[in-house]
C-alpha cells in the first residue's frame, strides 16, 4: 500500500504543471482578447 501513497515531491511536481497549465491557458485568454479588441479598434 505505500506505493499508492503521494510523495510529497511528486504533489509539488504536479502543482507546478497544474499552475504552469492555468497560466498558459489565461495568458493565451488574454493574447486572444487584446487581437480581438486591436482588431475591433482597427
């Protein structure tokens, strides 16, 4: 049973793709809606 168990190196591996995963999702988010707004201005 202690195969199953999370080390702690691997909850922080996963955090920092979790985190790294949400910021290229809302960075892109935001890229997308400044060209549409650039584009709406033009």
């Amino acid at each position: 049973m202690n195969a199953l168990r999370i080390r702690p190196t691997q909850a922080l591996v996963a955090a920092l793709i979790a985190v790294a995963g949400f910021a290229a999702t809302v960075g892109g988010t935001v890229v997308g809606y400044q060209q549409v707004a650039s584009q709406a201005v033009a």
